[in-house]
C-alpha cells in the first residue's frame, strides 16, 4: 500500500525537518486488502487564525483515502527537534487511526496497517538513527 507524509505547515514549526527521516517506500509492496490501496497524509501545522478544519476525503475510484492530520503550530514553534518526531509520530498515529475507525473500509486489515505504519514511524521517527539529520537544522 502506497503511504506518503506531507505537509501544510507554517516554517517556523520546522515539521518538515522532522519528517526528512521517514521514508515510507516500505509499505509499498505490502497487501491490506481491496478496500485501501493508498493513504496521505497532510500534516496540517498553520496558524489558528486561519480556521483550518480537517478534512477527510476518500476517492473511491482510486480507493485512495486523504487525511489531515492537525497540529499545534505554537507547540512546534517552542520544541525541539525529538519533541516533534514525538508529537508528530503520536498525532499521525492516533489520528489515523480514529478516521479509519470511523470508516469502516471493507476488504482493508487496518488493524494490521495501522500496526505497520506505527511501527515503521516509531522506528524512524523515534529509532536510533532519527537524530541523523538534526544537525543540519537550527533548533
């Protein structure tokens, strides 16, 4: 199943060098089921001001489902960089897996998915070798 890791995100919350260590291309040759057959996800980090609401979107023709994940711009401003894997791998893997709850996909192990996508985040995200680029970023 096809899974990429996106962004929407004003540059003082730096989620998009957080996210520099997840590569997703794994999962790609792995079989859910019918029901799914790709997963994005937008990490959604704005200002509230601008009255973002997470959308939800699933296109049937290309069983390809479109999630926002919402995060807290001024938590992302004010963390470090092992603050944000944290929050970032926490926040993708409970919001996904409320909307794929919530929806019910026939023919689509989530729970095996869901499984895998935690542990393919937590590794990289969290793993030993997450920090490898933190030093060509400014906290």
């Amino acid at each position: 199943m096809k899974l990429n890791l996106l962004s929407d995100i004003n540059w003082e919350s730096k989620i998009d060098h957080a996210i520099k260590v997840v590569d997703t291309v794994s999962l790609a040759d792995t079989d859910y089921g019918r029901g799914l057959s790709a997963l994005i996800v937008v990490l959604n980090c704005r200002e509230p001001e601008l009255g973002h609401k997470q959308r939800v979107r699933l296109t049937k023709v290309t069983n390809t489902l479109y999630v926002d994940v919402m995060l807290d711009l001024q938590f992302f401003m004010q963390a470090s960089h092992v603050e944000r894997r944290r929050a970032i791998f926490k926040q993708v893997t409970n919001q996904v897996r409320e909307i794929l709850e919530k929806r019910r996909l026939k023919d689509f192990d989530f729970e095996r998915f869901l499984a895998d996508m935690g542990k393919l985040l937590d590794e990289q995200l969290n793993g030993g070798d997450s920090s490898r680029l933190d030093a060509f970023c400014s906290e």
